[in-house]
C-alpha cells in the first residue's frame, strides 16, 4: 500500500485572480505546489465586470506577463471587446481595456492551472493555519484533513466571513452563492492580525433580448488592437459591442425615496467602500446637482444572454432594483438574471506585511490580493506572481524578488499598501506612480521580462526576441540622428501637408520626430527614413524620441529614491534609541519596520527630522561595526 | 512599549544673577517630576497642561525648601518639543537655579545640548524646515526687524504661504488627474482648460520671491559703501553716522588706506557702513591695494554713497568714480560735503556732470544735514515699510526652491497651452510641489486623490 504524502513547498489558498497567478509562478519555478479553491468550477472567476486592464491596471497586466504570469494571455485568447483609453494623450496614461468572455477566461486559466507541471489542484475549503512556534507548518481543510507546506499563500479574496447583502437580507457567503470561510477569518484574528472590515458591491446582470439596444448608444471595440502579451501573436475576431446608457431624474427619485432600505444607508454595513467606485445609492445621494448618471451594458460573453450593466451597482431590495432598472431609457422590459449586491468581507490591514507580502507575525505566511485590502483583478493578479515568486525564493534563502517605485506598479502598489497602509479598497491609479512617465506599459518588457527570465519564468527564446528588438530600437534612433535633410521646396512641402512648420537649415530626422505632429511613418520619402515594420519597435522609437526630454528628467528625478532605497534599515534596528522620537512615532515605526530610508520617508506622519534622525544612527552603527572588525 | 527617550533639562535664561530664573524640562518623566518636586501652595493643583501653579521646590530629602516658584506642565503632544514639557520660573539668582537642576538630574534627567529642545521639536514635527531654521536665526536677530521677520517665519507664515500655494497646486493637479485616471468618469467639460490654480500659484510664487531683495536687507543688514576722491571727508562722515570716533581724520588726502566698517541701526534695520581708501591714481602699494578694495566693496553694496567736496571745483577724479558707479546695479544717494564752506560749484546749471541730480548737503563735520541722510538711508532701505503679511523670503535655499517652483509651474503653463497631453503638466506641477515641499519638508502624498474623489463623481 502505498501511503499519501499530502505535503508540499508551497501551498495556495485561493484559486482567483491572486492564486492562480501565485501558484503558476511558484510550480514554473520548480516548486512542489498546491492551489485550492473551495468550488474548483469557480477557479479565475470574474466576480465584477467582465473586463481586464483599464487605467493603471493595464501597466500591472503587462508586467504581471513581462515576469512570465499568465493574466494577459489568459485575456488576449478570450476578449471580444478592445479599447485603447486616453488614446489622445500620452503613452504614459494610455491604457489597453479588453472585455472577456467571462466563461472562456475562467475554463482557460482553470485549464492552464490544471496542465501545470508541479501544480496539484484540490476543491476543498482550508478551515486552519498549522503554525509551529512563529512559522507555517502546513493547514488543515474542512474534513480535518492535514496538509504540510513550507510556505502558504494565502489569497481568499472577499471569502474571510464575507457577508452578502440585498436589501435587508443578509447571507454569509464569499460571493453570491458561495460560501464564505469562517474559520480560517476567526483564526487570522486569534493569530493577533489586525484585521478590518470592507465592503464593495457588483452591478446588476441584465438579460440582453429583454433591452432595446436601438435606443442606446453603441460603442464597437477599436479596429486594430494590441495584444497584452508579448507571446501572443493573434486575438480572437468574435467582437461583441457595448452600450451607453444613463440614469433620469426618475432613477434618483426612487432612490431618495427607498434610501432607507439601502443596506448602506441603514447602518447594516459597517464595512469601509472604496470612493472610487460609490453604489448608485452613494452617487445619487452624494452627488444631489447631477440629474444622471452613465450606465454601460457590456456584454458577458458570447454564449450567454447576461450584460454586466455598470453604473446601476446598488444594494437595494430586488423589487426596487427592478424599478431602478426600468427607469432606465432602453432598460424599461428589462430583466434582472442576477440582483446587484453588496459584500462586507475581512481584510489584513497590510502594514503587517514585509515587501515580499510575507507576514510579519507569521513565518513563511504570505498574503496577496484583496485579502490585503485591495480591489481588482490585476491589483490581485500583481500580488499573486509577487508572493509566489519570494516564497519559493524564500525556501532556499535566495534574496527576495523587490522592485523600487521607479521600476514597475506593482512595486508601487505593494510599497503603498505595506507602507501607508490601507482605510479604503486600494485600487491601482496612474497618479500613484510618481515616476509614471517611465513606467508604461508598453515598456512593461523592457523593465522586467529580464528579471522574469532570471527567475526562470520566462522563456529565453522570448528574451532573446526582446534583446533584438532592443537593439533595433537604439539603431533605429541613431539612424535619425544621423540622418538630416536641407531645407527644400519640397520637403517643406511636405510638412505643410503635414501641418508643420517649414525648416529654414539642415534638420535631423530625429528633430522633425520630436515634433508632436509628425509620426514615425510621415518621414517616409524623406533621405535616411527606413520603414519599421515591427511595431513595438517603431513606437519606442517614437516615443523615446518624441518625449526624451520627460524620460530624461524623470530618471533623474529616480536618483534620489535609489539613493535611500539603498539605505537598508537593520531589521532588529531599536526605534526607541533614537534620542528625541516621540512615543508616537517610535511606536509607528516599530510596527511598520520599514526596510529602507526610503520606506521609512513615506511612511504617513513621518517627519524629516525623524528620518534624518534614524539615518544618522544607522551610520553611527555602522562604523562601530566597521571599527570592531568582523567578529 | 518600553521607551529610552531621555528625559532633558537646562537653565533657559542666561547665566548671572537676574530677577527670574527658567527651568525647562522635556521628556517622559516630566509630569512624574512635577509631582515629585513641586509642592503648591493650594490644594487646587491638578496639574492640568498649561496652566500655571504656584508653590514651593523641595529637594529630594522631601523637607528643604529651595525656592518659592511657578511651575507649568505642557501635556504631549501640545508642547513646544511634542514631548511632555515642565517649566519651572524661580528667583533668578545662580544658586537656587544650579540647586533644583541638580535635583532634576538626580532623579534621572540628563542636561540638554545646546539646541536639543529645538531638535526635538523638529523630530517629532511640531516645527517645518522653515520654521527650525527662522528659531535658530531669530535667537540671534541683531534688529528689531529682523526680529520680526523670523518671528513671523517661526509663527509659520511663511509656511503659511507655501500651504496655501501648495493647496491650490494640489486642486490643479487634482484637476490634471481627474482628466487621466477617471477618463470614464470625468467628461473633459468639467475639466478646465489651464486651471486657473496655476496661475494663481505663480502668481504667489512670484510674489514671494520679490520679497527676497527686502527680507535680505532686513536680515542681514545693508551695505553702505562711501565712496569719493581723497580728503571729501568719508571718515568724517563714517564717524559722524556713527556718533563715535571710528576712522582717523586728517587734512592729509590719503589717510584712510584700509576698510573702515561700522554698524548703525536706523528705523530698526541694521546698516553696516563701510569707509574706504580715497580713490586716485596710487602713490604707493599700500594705497594701490587700499583702492583695489574700494572696487570689491562697490561690488558689494547694496548702497552706494558717493560723496563730493562741495568747496573745491570737481576733478576728474570725481568723473570717474560717477562713471564707476554707474556701471554698479545698486541704489546711489549722491552726498555733497563741507556745506559749511562756501559752494564751489552749483549742478543746477545745465551740462553740469550732476545736472539733475538729487543732492544731499551735509556738513560731517559739523553735524548739518546728517539727519536727512539718515532718513534717506532708512527710505532706500524699505526701513518704514512694515513686513509682507504673506510671509517673507530671506534664505537663499528658499530662493533657489521657489526660482525651480516657478520654472516649473511656467513649463506647465506652457503644457497645457500648447495643447500637450495633461500629465506632462502634471508631472510640472509635481516637479513644482517637489520644490516647495524642499522648504517645509512635506509631502504629497494622497492629497491629490483625495481632492479628485471629493469634487468629481467617480465610479462603476
């Protein structure tokens, strides 16, 4: 007889948008590897919208792929619908935004799990941590049945005693119709986690053949899209077209006039919402001046009738959603497949994580997603390849997988929430990132692929792709340098067309590109111009030349962040000798141990004294150590 | 949690004998202290912060009285360093204040350095970067104006201002990002075209930086340089503004070979008054050097005053240093000397080389006409004009910081003019925000967020 060996390196508790990802990095890595989920059909749900990317989100996408994760190509097999947002700004804040065929998306990713070499997958609800003396040992699932693992992720996403609200009913559940875990939320809590309550919300899913979508505002997804993935090659042809639509004067009254019975309004939910993204109820009562507001039908695949209408997001009783609904020009036959509702759920206030998302309480713990009070697929998605990489980093005492604010949002992201912490839904915002200029997503491979390929995430064959486009990127712009035309009739012809203005002495073809109205391909005819037909290369070109000055000050402006970055406080480094520091702020610092100056420095309420303060110290230390000698 | 903090104490006022004495203790054992030390008179002591309580200073054998005082208590974290904080006013005599320090330090307090009670205050935030450094100036402001300068800075005006331009930079910047983040929220209607925060933040920039020139001379002080060919009387004059002998005067051109520097206050404002060489073609080396001074201190004043013998025909000499002074960027009071002799010459008649000049008639030697060149000195210094309300500028690091602030917010005009994407102007702005959180040592942060969710309505 052969005896079950249920024992692993690293164990996933979760199997969304965070899990997934966690768990493929951490098996690719050639980690012994289990994810649960407590329903294995509800693997990589889209639990909200149907979308993937957005503002801000697309750079995570892209990085999630520049470091070999599986989101975005997950996305780029099953969208039906592409938009480029902000496609009249720069390419700093221009963001790809594609609607998936939820179900497709769900069955793709759970396939790709389920083919992953040292991945197991198992349906079961963890109800436990096994702990032993500080560190993770392993957890116990609903049956009592023991798992070992060296290290635990865990990524439950709204499931820690999630509470769904309708109206005034209330039922305990991870997500409509699922159930919510309890125990493992109870056992965070006796742990000593600091734990706290929030709250979101999902819109209501209408049935396409019950709205008259000729009434409404149709919007077709861009022609020509680009893919998220580096190794995607094509996308899907099936496109599926959304609708504008928008709330009246009627909508609102029937709000005003029922706001008691909103969950939100009544006291019910205590949770924290994110001010991003108010219910109706918060919308119409917060925002009385405004006689409308949008409403968009995104279709939720391409074989089923059910549209995700955003906008009419409300945590009402059913009947009076139903009334909501049908106030809505277009909407006014329709029918509500699923009610919108509320969720309260517990998240880890995330200042008790290290910046490999391990905790500090609890060795070889590791939490990622909206556990940490995030929101967000991507959000999740971000945290989940990040964990999954340090944790398997962390069996062999490799030095963590971190990135600074200047390289990537995700470093962004995880640096705010373990640092500032969170009091609302963290989401991800372009106007977080400090150093955004440089962090675009379509340079997201440029930062990072070569440190997915360290980790062995990524396949050389791509790197090696990416180091010759590199190479005719930099040809690409010395040939322009180079490359000058004399003023002529003609060529001044040419740019009239172009409406630019004349040249009056010899111009580089680089000068006329750093002109806001010339692209690369207007140069073509004039002497020295080579066409590009790799279009990755060609739009780095344009942009490293068309906003080099920006690139250049921004990393300039990076200096100063690497140069406290550098600056390692020692983790047993004593808050309360440095002479002068209030309670206050010794007692803060203790409990966030930042691991740089600079970490310290951004820390809310710090001052400049304090930082100075701490600096000096480490200094001070730092010689005795030096003047000891090596032990 | 176990804290280490020290607990400080120092004699704050003076050494020597004084009506009063202060004792100024900071730190945790502070109200543990007060108690321990401090017997009240009345039974009312309840040692509520900041209020004063009269009573006796015991010595730790519990019995001997070593002075009859006024103690306060400034509860955390409303206290001057942010820590709790005792003061105790005493007799001023030398002894009983080296007496109760004693006691303080034996029951566990540790003598202050010099500043660490500033220091302190910084650390732990209840000062900004401007407001450090306008204390440790205004402790040694050498006038009433000065005085009043940094004691405007200390009491945060100037971090006042930086605030308020901060604020509206923040609600441009706000306006800026509404327009990227929540481009599906926020139609570009409700954005405006170049926020008018902009221009009003430069505006106040500049405004600002213009008070530079004025707070520099309030500070630090105006360089009077006097000038004139040999024997016009310069070290007469010197002496005369100085109501003291400083420079030796003779008949003999010449005499005056070294600077000669002296300090007035007028109208509460410092003036440093310079005498110098006599300028002619040299005698010797000693006279060559004195002259080549001269030309360094000319191209330091903030003032020039040239001076001219009223009872001897000019000479070349005379038109040359009018020439010089022309090529000087600095104000020039011309100050005819010796009106007690009769005049040689009259610059109301026309083609005159003073033609059209406004004249100061004096007589250093006598006294005559000092007085309106005082008043004309303390008129070019801004002496009677009162400190901006807004706050002033006197360090050249706020200077250069606010010179960046306003390039930037410039460029971000320039931006949005042209019809650049927003978040080059936004990242301007940031660049901006930067440069004036340099002054005050804050930061940005969330307050962009917060300002965009509490004016647009965001969300799906």
């Amino acid at each position: 007889m052969t005896v079950l060996t249920d024992s692993y390196d690293i164990v996933v508790i979760g199997g969304g948008h965070a899990g997934c990802e966690a768990a493929l990095a951490a098996a690719r890595m050639g980690a012994r590897t289990l994810l649960f989920n407590i329903n294995l059909d509800s693997i990589a749900l889209m639990s909200c919208n149907p979308a993937i990317g957005g503002l801000a989100k697309s750079q995570l996408v892209k990085e999630v792929d520049a470091l070999g994760g599986e989101m975005g190509r997950i996305t780029d097999k099953t969208a039906v619908h592409f938009r480029l947002l902000n496609a009249s700004k720069g390419p700093a804040v221009q963001s790809t935004r594609m609607q998936c065929d939820k179900q497709l998306y769900r069955l793709t990713m759970k396939a790709t799990v389920e083919n992953q070499a040292n991945l197991h997958i198992r349906q079961a609800m963890v109800e436990s941590l096994v702990v032993e003396d500080g560190k993770v040992a392993g957890v116990l699932d609903a049956s009592g049945h023991f798992y070992g693992a060296r290290k635990v992720i865990v990524t439950t996403g709204t499931f820690l005693n999630g509470l769904v609200h309708i109206g005034r009913s209330q039922t305990q559940s991870g997500r409509a119709g699922e159930l919510a875990s309890v125990g493992l939320a109870n056992q965070l809590a006796s742990l000593g986690f600091d734990m706290g309550r929030m709250k979101t919300g999902t819109p209501p899913r209408l049935k396409a053949s019950t709205i008259d979508f000729s009434v409404l505002e149709r919007q077709d997804s861009d022609p020509d899209p680009a893919p998220f993935s580096f190794t995607t090659s094509s996308l899907r042809t099936e496109r599926l077209p959304s609708y504008f639509a928008a709330t009246c004067e009627q909508t609102h009254r029937i709000i005003r006039d029922n706001i008691g019975q909103s969950p939100l309004y009544s006291g019910a939910i205590k949770g924290v919402g994110a001010r991003y993204c108010p219910s109706l109820e918060d919308k119409v009562m917060r925002f009385g001046e405004r006689t409308s507001h949008p409403v968009v039908l995104e279709h939720e695949g391409l074989d089923t009738q059910e549209v995700y209408a955003k906008g009419l997001g409300n945590s009402l009783p059913l009947e009076l959603q139903y009334e909501i609904v049908r106030s809505v020009r277009g909407l006014d036959q329709a029918e509500i497949m699923r009610p919108a509702y509320a969720i309260e759920y517990d998240f880890v206030q995330p200042t008790q994580l290290r910046v490999t998302l391990e905790t500090k309480l609890i060795s070889g713990l590791y939490l990622a997603g909206q556990i940490n009070g995030t929101s967000g697929y991507e959000e999740a998605a971000a945290q989940g390849i990040w964990a999954g990489i340090n944790a398997v980093l962390a069996l062999t005492g490799a030095p963590p997988f971190v990135l600074d604010r200047s390289e990537a949002y995700m470093a962004v992201m995880i640096d705010d929430l373990v640092t500032r912490g969170v009091d609302e839904p963290y989401r991800m915002f372009t106007s977080r990132a400090e150093y955004r200029l440089i962090l675009r997503e379509d340079n997201a491979v440029l930062r990072l692929m070569g440190r997915g390929c360290e980790l062995g995430l990524v396949d050389r064959a791509h790197y090696l792709d990416l180091q010759n486009q590199k190479k005719r990127i930099e040809e690409g712009i010395r040939k322009l340098k180079s490359s000058s035309v004399k003023p002529s009739p003609d060529i001044n012809e040419k740019l009239a067309s172009l409406l630019s203005p004349p040249i009056t002495q010899a111009t580089t073809l680089y000068s006329l590109l750093k002109r806001h109205e010339i692209a690369y391909d207007d140069l073509n005819g004039f002497p020295g111009w080579e066409p590009q037909d790799d279009r990755f290369v060609k739009k780095q070109i344009e942009i490293e030349i068309k906003y080099e000055g920006y690139i250049r000050r921004q990393f300039e402006a990076t200096k100063k962040l690497k140069e406290q970055e550098k600056i390692k406080i020692p983790a047993d480094f004593d808050y309360t000798s440095v002479p002068g520091l209030s309670n206050e702020l010794q007692a803060k610092l203790t409990r966030i141990a930042p691991a740089t100056i600079g970490q310290m420095g951004r820390i809310p309420g710090m001052t400049e004294g304090a930082v100075s303060a701490v600096l000096i110290m480490i200094k001070k230390r730092e010689l005795t150590h030096a003047a000891r000698g090596p032990a | 949690m176990v804290t280490k903090t020290e607990t400080i104490a120092a004699i704050a006022t003076p050494s020597g004998t004084a009506g009063v004495g202060l004792i100024r203790v900071s730190g945790p054992l502070a109200p543990e202290l007060a108690q321990r030390l401090f017997r009240p008179a009345h039974s009312n002591c309840t040692w509520q912060s900041h209020h004063c309580y009269h009573g006796d200073i015991i010595a730790a054998d519990g019995k001997t009285v070593l002075d009859e005082v006024l103690a306060t208590l400034m509860r955390k974290p409303r206290s001057f360093t942010g820590e709790d904080v005792l003061e105790i006013s005493c007799h001023g005599n030398p002894l009983i204040l080296q007496n109760i320090m004693e006691q303080f330090l034996a029951l566990g307090c540790r003598p202050a350095r010099p500043g660490e009670f500033s220091e302190r205050a910084y650390l732990n935030g209840r000062m900004d970067l401007s407001q450090a450094e306008a204390l440790a100036a205004m402790i040694c402001a050498q006038s009433a104006k000065a005085l009043q300068l940094e004691l405007s800075q200390l009491k945060g005006s100037l971090g006042n201002s930086i605030d308020e331009l901060r604020s509206l930079l923040i609600d441009g910047l706000a306006n800026l990002e509404a327009a990227i983040d929540f481009t599906e929220d926020v139609s570009d209607k409700e954005i405006p075209a170049v926020p008018g925060q902009i221009l009003q933040a430069a505006a106040g920039v500049e405004l600002l930086l213009s008070t530079y020139r004025q707070a520099r001379l309030i500070t630090q002080g105006i360089r009077v340089v006097i000038v004139g060919k040999p024997n016009t009387g310069k070290s007469s004059l010197l002496n005369r503004l100085a109501g003291k002998k400083k420079a030796i005067v003779t008949d003999i051109p010449g005499t005056t070979r070294d600077l000669i520097t002296e300090t007035i206050t007028l109208d509460g404002i410092s003036i440093h008054l310079t005498d110098t060489a006599g300028i002619r073609p040299p005698r010797d080396d000693i006279e060559k050097e004195g002259i080549s001074l001269v030309r360094q201190q000319m191209e330091q004043a903030d003032i020039l005053l040239l001076l001219f013998d009223g009872s001897q025909p000019l000479t070349d000499e005379d038109y040359r240093i009018l020439e010089q002074s022309k090529k000087r960027d600095c104000q020039i009071l011309t100050v005819v000397n010796k009106r007690d002799l009769a005049p040689a010459w009259d610059n109301r008649l026309p083609g005159h080389p003073l033609h059209g000049r406004r004249l100061l008639d004096l007589s250093a030697k006598f006294g005559d006409g000092v007085e309106d060149l005082k008043k004309a000195l303390s008129d070019l210094a801004g002496g009677t004009d009162a400190p901006a309300e807004g706050g002033m500028i006197s360090r050249l690091r706020h200077k250069l910081a606010l010179e960046k602030a306003l390039a930037c917010l410039k460029a971000a005009q320039n931006c949005l003019a042209t019809g650049q994407s927003s978040e080059f102007a936004a990242f301007e702005l940031s660049e901006a925000l930067n440069a004036l959180d340099e002054i005050t040592g804050k930061k940005i942060s969330e307050d962009v967020l917060s300002r965009i969710f509490s004016g647009f309505c965001i969300g799906k």
